[in-house]
C-alpha cells in the first residue's frame, strides 16, 4: 500500500491494517518455512508496510502528520537533466598487474 493511501486512513484503521498485516506475516513465515512460499518478494513488503503503517499512525497520533498529496501525473513532474558522471583519463585507471607477476615468476 502507497504511503498517500494510508495518510488518507484514520488511526483505527490503520491499527486495523497493521493487525492484518501482521497476519499476513505470520502466515508468510510458515508457508516459508514449509516450503509452500511461492512470492518471496511478498515477506518483504509486508514487512515495510507494516513499518509504514505504524510511522504514519505515530506520527497522526504526535500530529505531525503531513497531509495526503495527491500524485502528481508525469507530464506534471519538472523535468530532470541528467548529465553523465566523469571518467577519469586512462593512465589514472588501474592498470592489471598480470604482465609484472608473469616477469616476477620468471626470475
């Protein structure tokens, strides 16, 4: 779940989900530990949301909740030029050191 969406929750309901969350990874847990887990992937977010969950109700609780924004559209979104990083000239890159290990073990 999108942090927006869960902004828009009251506190009980985010308790509500957080509890269903934690079901959820409970249930992940044994599946996982039998074998039977197909979406590893899913342990992890469930994981996140809970911790998202309980940040966003902490903070609705302190009132210092930010308010829900809307997302914004990518033609609304400024436009962001990326320039290329820098190489470094080619007699500052590492060199390999085969050639000098090869004279060493010829001596």
């Amino acid at each position: 779940m999108k942090a927006s969406d869960a902004r828009t929750m009251t506190v009980d309901q985010l308790d509500d989900e957080v509890l269903k969350l934690k079901k959820e990874q409970f249930n992940l847990r044994f599946q996982r530990a039998t074998g039977q887990l197909e979406n590893t992937a899913r342990v992890r977010e469930v994981r996140r949301d809970i911790a998202r969950m309980l940040t966003i109700a902490k903070q609705k609780r302190a009132g210092t909740a930010p308010a829900a924004k809307p997302t914004a559209t990518k033609s609304e979104r400024p436009a962001v030029k990326r320039t290329p990083k820098p190489r470094p000239p080619v007699s500052n890159r590492t060199k390999p050191r085969l050639a000098s290990r090869a004279k060493a073990k010829r001596k």
